[in-house]
C-alpha cells in the first residue's frame, strides 16, 4: 500500500508484504478516501487468503471521532470479477458496539488479486485518519491439489 499525503498526492510511504503458507498475518491499512489508496494484495495459484479479524485502535478512533462531521472507517474490498470497493466491516460511532470484529470469514483462493481499503466515512478533511489492522491466515489450497 502507498501512503499518500493528501490533498497534494506525494507519496510519504509504501508496506510491503510477503507471507508463505501456513503463515498467520497481520497488516495495517492506512485510512484514506481515496480508493487508489487501497492495498494490492496477489494470490499466487494454489494458496488462499483467510481474513479472520479486524480492528481499530481505541485511541486513534476516539480522537478521529472528535472531529466535526466524523462518522468512523469500513473495510472495503474489490476482485478482479467486481472491481468495486464493497465495505464488508464498518466501524461507525453510533452503531459498533467494540473495536474488533471477528469471524470475518473471508477466503480467496488464487490465482486471484484483490484490493482491500481502509475508507473513512467522513470526518476527513483534517487529514487525520485511521488504520484498521487485518489478521488472518494464509494457507495452500486443498483442492487445487486433489
């Protein structure tokens, strides 16, 4: 993922990752608005992604919460076969009950790309955000091998 600085779009950072089967992961995604922002994340034939678990820092999402308009950040992902940045965890100030979510469920198997974004749902113009921190698993693909 590159880190951006906003509005003037210079790039102050990259993460980059690797992680072999069998691996546990954890990342941070930096949160932004903008869905060029978003991770790429490759999966090589014959190895599946497992999300399990997101979450936000407490403080970082109490002081992004202060601000005027600010309503908190969601998870989004994008395939190849739907390019469009679906949220699939929100944390939002008046509905989430915790900082964490689990039992996310989310498996995809390669040969496959896809994107994940840390979107903030308003509240942004201050240039302050959110990281939201993905775990999970990386594992071989069964039945690629049957």
């Amino acid at each position: 993922q590159q880190i951006k600085e906003h509005p003037s779009q210079n790039i102050i950072g990259e993460r980059n990752s690797s992680f072999l089967p069998g691996s546990p992961f954890s990342f941070s995604l930096h949160g932004s608005v903008q869905e060029s922002d978003s991770a790429i994340i490759r999966i090589p034939d014959g190895v599946c992604l497992k999300i399990n678990c997101a979450s936000v820092s407490r403080k970082e999402m109490d002081e992004y919460l202060k601000q005027k308009g600010s309503i908190g950040v969601s998870l989004r992902l994008s395939s190849e076969e739907n390019p469009e940045m679906l949220p699939i965890w929100t944390f939002a100030r008046d509905r989430s009950s915790g900082y964490t979510m689990s039992g996310l469920g989310l498996r995809v198997c390669g040969p496959r790309t896809v994107r994940l974004l840390a979107f903030m749902e308003m509240g942004y113009r201050s240039g302050q955000s959110v990281d939201v921190h993905v775990f999970g698993s990386v594992s071989l693909n069964k039945d690629a091998f049957d």
